[in-house]
C-alpha cells in the first residue's frame, strides 16, 4: 500500500472527508504522497540495508571497508564473509575459532602455537585466490595483536 492510500483510509475512517478522488483534499493528499514516496522509499532501503542478512548494497560495502576486506564479486558470500566476521566474540581467539574466521575470508590454513615463544604459525594449505600479500595483511589484521603472527608459504609451489 501506498502513501496515498494509506493516507486515504485513515482518513476516510473519520467521516470527515468525502474522498472520492476528485475532491480537493484528494489532490492534497496526492500532492504530500508524490513528497513521502522516496522518503519513505528511502526508509525502506536504509532499514534493508542496516542489516548484513539483508543488505545488497552500500550495507555491505561499508562493513567491507569498515573491517579493511576486500569486496567478494558474489552477494551470498559478502554476507557469509561478514557474519562470520560478527560472529567473533571475545571467546573467539583460540586456534579453532582463528582457523574457522580465516577460512570463511577465503584462507585455508592451519595454525600452530608457541605459546613459550609468543608466536602464532599459520601454514597456508593452499595458495590464497586473494594472493600472499593480500593474505600477509589480513593474517596481520586479524590475528591477536600481543602474539607475532608469522606465515609459513613453504608448504605451496
């Protein structure tokens, strides 16, 4: 339903007008619906977009900057990148759940401890689609900041 007629049957429920479509409170009427139509228009995009399961747009994009990711080519899995990404909670820093983020931007890799050492190793098990630099920065930016993250390519050709 449209402004117009929304506007139109509440105000027909009051008796107070005789909104048969050629009155002037009628053409009023469409006058403030031709005004609210891409307000409200408007609304409706920003609410689809403040939310990563719906967004298809500018909803993504700025969460893809806002967390330094490069755009994916496909909706479904900007959304899948992103939800995994807010899906990290304070828990979320073992190897399991660093392994688990990192395969869902599109790393395969495994992660070994040295916890005497303070570092974190991650083996790279196939050659990242995003190339090593790419990867090199996102295994900066997401690994925990108090550990030295190194990445070990020996295992690739």
């Amino acid at each position: 339903m449209g402004t117009y007629d929304s506007m139109k049957k509440r105000l027909a429920s009051t008796g107070l007008y005789s909104l048969d479509g050629t009155t002037v409170a009628d053409t009023e009427l469409q006058a403030f619906a031709a005004g609210l139509d891409p307000v409200r228009d408007g609304l409706d995009t920003l609410q689809k977009e403040s939310f990563v399961a719906d967004a298809e747009d500018y909803g993504l994009l700025y969460r893809e900057q806002a967390c330094g990711i490069a755009p994916e080519t496909e909706t479904a899995r900007r959304r899948e990148v992103l939800l995994a990404l807010g899906a990290v909670t304070p828990n979320s820093g073992t190897k399991a759940g660093l392994e688990r983020l990192f395969a869902a931007l599109g790393l395969s890799v495994s992660i070994t401890e040295d916890t005497a050492g303070k570092m974190l190793t991650a083996r790279f098990l196939a050659e990242p689609a995003c190339g090593r630099g790419a990867a090199q920065k996102l295994l900066e930016k997401f690994m925990p900041a108090h550990l030295t993250a190194v990445p070990d390519f020996s295992g690739l050709s």
